[in-house]
C-alpha cells in the first residue's frame, strides 16, 4: 500500500498555486509593468534557496468530497537566502483579489513574523496589496460587524527590536498594508508602479472630497519627501539590489555582531583634497557626499532617506571592512540646521543603530536648531530635543569629527557632551553660543545704540573677537580634546574601528528602548 495518490494529489494542488490567480490576472499584472509575487522572491533570493511554507493554503471547493476548483491564498511566505545569509520573506499576491486581506489566510502572514521572531531572522516583506478587513459587504454578508485588530502586530512591533525588518512598496498599498510598509527598519519604494497610502483615491473623494489620482495622493513624487518612505528607486531590480545592501550592514539579529568583510580600501589612505575641502569664508557651503567617499572604504557608502530632513545625511558605511552608521550635516541644505524632519531623521537612524550595535561616525557642522515663527509654529524645540535624547542614550561606541560648526543647544547635542569626548576637530571648527555674525549685534545692543558710529564700534568689536576666533586657542584650553590634519581623518577613525568593535559584544542583546518604525 502506497501514499502515493496522496502525494499526487499534493502536486496537483502545488502546480495550480504556482499559477497564482490564473493566466489572465497575471498577464494583467504584468502588463502594468510589474513582476509577480513568485518572480520577486526568484530575483530577490540567492538562487534555488527559497523554501516555501503552506503552498497549498488556499479556498477549495469541493464536490461530492473531491476538489473541483482550488484558489490559493494571495500571501506567500517562506525562508531563502540573501548573500548566503538566512531570511524570512512574504510576499502579496496581487493577482488574487488584488492583495487583499479578505483573499488570503490570514494565518500565514502572522506566520512569517512569528518565524521572524522565534527563529531571529531578518523578515524581507514585499507590499503589494490593501488594507486589512476587505469592505463594508462584510456586514451584508455576516450580519454582524466586528472590532478591528491588526494582525500578528504584536510580532511586528516586537521584531523592529530583534532582527532586521525590510518592507517594499511594490503597488497600490493601502491601510494595513501601507502600515506593514512603515513597521520596518528600512521601506522602499518605485518610481510609477507604487503608491502608498492610508486610504485610496475613492475613500479620499468620498471622505474629504479630494479629487485626486493614485499617483498624485500616494506615489513617489509624494513619498519621495514625506518620511513615511525611506527610498525611492526606479526598477524592483534596483529595490531588491538597495535591500540587499541594507541588510549586507546588518547582523541577522541583536544578538549578532555587525558582518564584516575583507577590507579592499587601504586604511592608511590619505585623500589631499580634505585639507581644502572646507571653505575658508565661513559663509560658503560647501558638498558633504564627496567628503565622505574620501574617508569610507570605497564603494561602501548607503544613504538612507536622501530627500526627507535634507540638512542631515544618514547612511551605512565600512571602515577597514567593518559596518559604522554615520550622520553628516549637509550645509547645501537649510544650512544644516536641525529641523523637525532632520531631528526625526536622526532619533530613527541612531536608534537604528543602536538597536544593531553599529558603531556611529557623526560628521558635525551643526548651526543649530533652525529659527523662526515657522519653525516655532512646527514644535521645532520638542523634536530636536528628542534627537539630542537619542544621542545620549546610545551605548554603542559613537565618534565625532567636527568639520566646522557647533553652535547652541542643537551642536552641543551631537554628542554626550558628559560622557568621554570621543571626537576630533578640524582647523575649519568654529563654535560656541552664537556665532559672531548675528551674536554681537545681540550681545552689544546697547551699546551699538547708544555708539555715535555704530558701524565702526561693529567693525572693531568684530575684529577683535576674530582674533580669539581659532579653535586652537580652544585646544590650548583643553576645551577640544584634539585638531587635526584633515587628511588623518581616515586613518584615525580605522584606528577607532578596531577599538569599537573590540568592545561591542558586550552590548549583545536588545536594546533598553525598543526601536519604533
């Protein structure tokens, strides 16, 4: 006696789910310019590793007890390999009902984030569905309505303090789907094919009354700026590549140390071009990308949210091989000051690493909390302290290179400043209070009114403050540990690497404050 029929009947129902939502619906899919749910995790995966979990999930009708149509779920979940390093990953079926959750087993998707959980592997989630609870026909259907829950959420939040949480907005993402796209460490998104949003275009025009297209409330032009996207990029080949960079900075789970790899980049190296890179008119911004390319390993750098909080650079990078965080201010933009969304910017990513025990290089050429009624009216104060908050709360080693400015409350927070000053100074450094520009008409105002040439008494007040200006005289007063030549800054922080990594599995574990998306 055999089990084979048994077996036979098993294939059978594997073969009709791999055909998702039948050959119609997919060439529709595809005919949108997109990849189906099985075509993203075969590009995504190292090859032949994907090992799939309730394949033949799905809605069975039957006919004198034998199977007469099968319809498999719209979630497929399993494990893979991703630069030869284990994953979980689900993937929306939108070829089934559209993604939606009232077309799938729900119990799969609370599945992979178990899986997630339990198994402390990093959980790669490819969006491309609605929202939670299908429509209001339920109550046509049911007779009844119910209290909302969003599913396996409990294990969404308690995985951003675990393992790596990776999300891809790869179509129209509504609701819950559009939360599970935010719920993560790293969200991505792609030009024309996604729009993400809380409610779609037809509940906005019925809600508020906004006439509005997918692409004009929810796509990229949209996202590109908003924080709730990390990434925006222009292919799903170019999305799987940017996620297979994040996560080649990250370990599998709190519990790892960073991977690091065999160094390509001389540690010695030395670019001349830093010695003059910034401008001696303190006026004059200047490009911080190409200053940061000069002192990373070449090759390595991997910017986060590029176009939301502007005035502040975030991103992963390596260090004679080894995976740091970094923050740099961009003074191109708002001058670098600390806005709402560049304070936001910072708490997320520095909690982010603190959550993965990566080390943080901190570029600072910080004016300050941006001024204004504007910035007044946004709770700026509020925001830029709850950045300053996350600074200090980190236990991993953290470093900073004063490239120039350090002004008021928001430079003075780039740093522990009552821990050990692990930091340098380049001779550009220019700090205090206030600067002199702005600082001396405020200071002096009275006796600029009262001056029968008040231009002339600016004039001399000026001067002579620009004598004591230099940050050597800072250094003589111990008040900066030390200032260097621009183009040690390399090989001093490749020193500092092997420092930080020699200590950082004593902060194995998960962090004291779990990370929020």
């Amino acid at each position: 006696m055999s089990w084979q029929p048994e077996i036979d009947e098993l294939r059978e129902k594997e073969q009709l789910a791999y055909e998702m939502g039948g050959k119609e619906n997919v060439e529709k899919h595809r005919s949108r310019g997109k990849l189906t749910a099985r075509e993203r995790i075969d590009r995504l995966l190292d090859d032949g590793s994907f090992h799939e979990k309730g394949t033949i999930a799905g809605k069975t009708t039957y006919k004198d007890g034998k199977p007469v149509d099968f319809k498999p779920a719209n979630f497929l979940l399993g494990t893979g390999k991703i630069e030869d390093r284990k994953v979980v990953i689900g993937a929306d079926d939108f070829t089934v009902r559209g993604g939606a959750a009232d077309g799938a087993i729900i119990g799969k998707q609370i599945y992979s984030e178990q899986m997630a959980h339990d198994l402390q592997l990093p959980i790669v989630r490819l969006v491309d569905g609605t929202g939670g609870g299908g429509s209001v026909k339920f109550l046509d259907t049911e007779e009844r309505t119910y209290v909302p829950v969003n599913p396996a959420w409990d294990y969404v939040v308690k995985n951003m303090g675990r393992v790596p949480v990776v999300a891809a907005c790869l179509g129209s993402v509504a609701g819950l789907g559009a939360a599970r796209v935010a719920a993560s460490h790293f969200s991505i998104m792609v030009e024309e094919i996604s729009q993400l949003f809380v409610a779609g275009p037809q509940i906005v025009n019925y809600g508020v009354g906004q006439h509005l297209t997918k692409e004009e409330l929810g796509g990229a032009q949209v996202h590109r700026s908003s924080g709730a996207i990390d990434n925006v990029v222009k292919s799903e080949e170019e999305a799987f590549a940017h996620i297979r960079k994040f996560l080649s900075y990250l370990p599998s789970n709190v519990w790892q140390l960073p991977p690091t790899s065999s160094a390509t980049d001389d540690r010695n190296r030395k670019e001349e071009a830093l010695i003059s890179v910034i401008p001696k008119n303190r006026r004059r911004p200047y490009k911080i990308r190409p200053i940061l390319e000069m002192i990373f390993d070449q090759g390595t750098i991997f910017e986060m949210g590029r176009y939301y909080g502007g005035g502040t650079v975030t991103g992963f990078a390596r260090l004679d091989g080894h995976p740091v965080g970094f923050l740099a201010n961009d003074p191109f933009v708002g001058g670098g000051g600390l806005t709402v969304e560049s304070s936001e910017k910072i708490e997320r990513f520095v909690d982010l690493c603190e959550t993965f025990h990566l080390p943080i290089v901190n570029f600072v050429d910080q004016p300050g909390l941006v001024i204004g009624m504007q910035a007044e009216k946004k709770g700026t104060i509020r925001k830029g302290v709850r950045a300053i908050a996350a600074i200090y709360q980190v236990t991993v080693p953290m470093i900073e290179i004063i490239l120039r400015r350090v002004f008021g409350v928001g430079g003075a927070g780039m740093i522990n400043g009552h821990g050990l000053h692990l930091r340098y100074a380049w001779p550009s450094g220019d700090w205090g209070s206030l600067p002199i520009e702005g600082g001396i008409q405020v200071a002096y105002r009275r006796e600029l009114e009262a001056s029968e040439n008040p231009q002339a008494l600016l004039d001399e007040l000026t001067t002579r403050m620009e004598g004591v200006r230099s940050p050597l005289r800072t250094a003589e007063a111990f008040g900066i540990e030390e200032i260097i030549d621009p183009r040690d800054t390399r090989p001093l922080l490749c020193e500092w690497i092997d420092d930080a990594y020699a200590i950082l599995p004593q902060h194995l574990g998960t962090s004291s404050h779990t990370m929020r998306p």
